[in-house]
C-alpha cells in the first residue's frame, strides 16, 4: 500500500492551486501515455511510453475543459497506483479512461488493474499475437473458476508483466 500512497501524494504535490481545487468536482480521470518531441506532446503506445516517454493523467471537469498534463509519472505502474487510489479513496463514480495511440477506452469495474487489461485489449478483440489480449483472456477465465491468473511468458512486454503481478 506504501506504493500506492506515494503515487497518490505525487500526483497530488504536482498539481497547483486551481487543479486542487478541482479535483474534488471531477467527473472523469484520464491516464494518457505519451511522447514529448518538438516541445508538444503526442499520443503513443504503452509500451513505448514506458520506454521512452510517460503517462499523464488528465482532470476531467463539468463544466469547462478539463486540466490537461495535470502530473506526470514515469512508469504505468505508477499511473494506474495513482488511478486505483483515487477510484477508491474520493472518486468511486468517476469515469476512468485510459488514452494511447490505439484507443481510447473506459477502465470499467473497481479494479483498476484489470478493467485496464480489458480496456487495452479492446482495441483490436480478435488479434490472437496481442499479449494484453492473451492476458484479458486469461484474466476472464481465471476470474470465472475462482482463481489467480498465472500468465507470465518470457514474450510478454515487460509493462505487462508488471500489471499481470497486481492481478
């Protein structure tokens, strides 16, 4: 849980007044993977992202636009720590999406770390080579006989095989 708490303290020490201030008023979390080039941000995978670039989250609010590059993390793993604070702790009816080159998809359920399995998945459902669609899979076949899911392959990116530890 200290992971979890330092995520969360990180995200909230970078964030100025005004997006403090808003934060209790969100209606959606975005975490975003990106690259920084030309001095503006784009769109990327997350496997590149956890390579060579980072993860933002975005503040979605109600009634104007949302704070954008709101913070930054350094790894995935940090983000969704992040996310799965904030859906738990003071954001629980919060829409929670995940944004990358592929897709951008609703993390659906209490669970960060699998709802975002399944929402990267859903990019492309039928690409049987796609390691987060081996790992949803897997997921909701473990799910539905009760058991852990023990799928860590050697092919796997290795930002997969770090969510795949949390679940």
């Amino acid at each position: 849980m200290s992971d979890v708490n330092t995520a969360s303290s990180t995200f909230l020490i970078g964030l100025d007044a005004e997006e403090k201030a808003d934060l209790p008023r969100a209606t959606y979390i975005m975490l975003e993977a990106y690259y920084e080039a030309d001095d503006n941000y784009h769109l990327t995978s997350i496997e590149e992202a956890e390579e060579e670039g980072g993860f933002a989250l975005h503040i979605g609010l109600p009634d104007r636009p949302a704070h954008r590059y709101a913070t930054h993390f350094g790894s995935f793993e940090a983000g969704l720590k992040c996310l799965q604070r904030l859906k738990k702790e003071s954001h629980p009816n919060a829409g929670m999406w995940l944004s990358t080159v592929e897709i951008l998809a609703e993390i659906k359920g209490d669970d960060i770390w699998r709802g975002t399995v399944h929402a990267r998945a859903s990019c492309d459902p039928t690409d049987n080579e796609c390691a987060w669609n081996t790992l949803s899979a897997a997921l909701t076949k473990a799910d539905a006989q009760g058991r852990g899911v023990v799928l860590i392959t050697e092919e796997m990116p290795s930002v997969i095989k770090d969510i795949a530890t949390h679940l």
